[in-house]
C-alpha cells in the first residue's frame, strides 16, 4: 500500500504543471526583475535591443572588485540567470584551477565561452523570487568573486 502511495505521489508530481515545462503562477517578469534589482540600488540598464527580452546591465561591488554583471529571465520563464564575463580571452587561463574553483562555489557555474571568455554566472529558479532572494544570491555572487579572484584578475 505505501509503495502505491509514492507511487501516485511520484506521478502526480511528474505530471504537474510545473513539471511540464509550465511557468509557475509566481514566476516574475523582466519589468519585475528591474525593480527588484533597482529596489537593491543596482541601478540595472536594460541593455537588450529593440524587441528582444529585457537584459539588465549593473554591477556588482565587492571588497576589492566592481564587476559588471548581467541579470535576465530566461526564454521558458523558468529560471532567473546572473551573469558576468571575468576574462574577454581564458586561453591562458589555468583549467585545473577553474574545474577545482567550480567545486569551492557551487551552485554558482565557471565555464569558457566558445569565444573565449571565462564566464560565472548563477541561475535561481524563477518562483517566489523577491528582493531577499535575489540579495541573497548577489551577495554569493560578490563571495565567489573574490574567492575565484586569484583566477580571472591577473
């Protein structure tokens, strides 16, 4: 009977909308994100260009760095990514150092762009996103900034 159970649970969760590739009800929008981010004096630029879907330009002030960062909601509407470029060419970058980083900063991604750029950056799954998330993830942003420094600011 318990095996049933879990069984029925499982599949109910599986086939909920969410599961199905839904936005959820609670998910924010780009405008959304733009107060947010100005609620938490980050003073974003919608850089996109005419017609595409907003993409938000601040930057991200830590101990020692200014990084400019890049904040949007993604295609689906599922997902909140915050990124920012640390280094325009990573062919001399040291790749042990930034696989062994990734595992010193996770959930936040490291990751060399197919031109070249040495990219971090962090999605946060778009429900019940609000001003303290997005605080929060900022301020792990500004942490993994200065723990990967030794990597990207030579």
């Amino acid at each position: 009977m318990a095996a049933a159970c879990v069984a029925l649970l499982v599949s109910a969760v599986a086939l909920s909308p969410n599961a199905r590739g839904q936005v959820a009800t609670d998910a924010i929008d780009g405008p959304a994100l733009a107060k947010i981010l100005t609620d938490l004096k980050m003073e974003p630029k919608n850089i996109a260009e005419e017609g595409e879907k907003p993409l938000f330009a601040f930057d991200i002030k830590t101990e020692k760095f200014n990084v400019p960062m890049v904040a949007e909601v993604s295609s689906s509407g599922r997902y909140i990514w915050l990124t920012c470029t640390l280094k325009e060419d990573a062919r001399t970058s040291d790749s042990m150092s930034i696989l062994r980083a990734i595992g010193d900063i996770q959930p936040t991604h490291l990751w060399v762009t197919k031109s070249n750029r040495l990219k971090m950056g962090l999605s946060i799954d778009n429900r019940g996103v609000n001003a303290t998330v997005v605080k929060f993830v900022l301020d792990k942003l500004a942490d993994d900034l200065e723990k990967t420094s030794s990597i990207w600011a030579r």
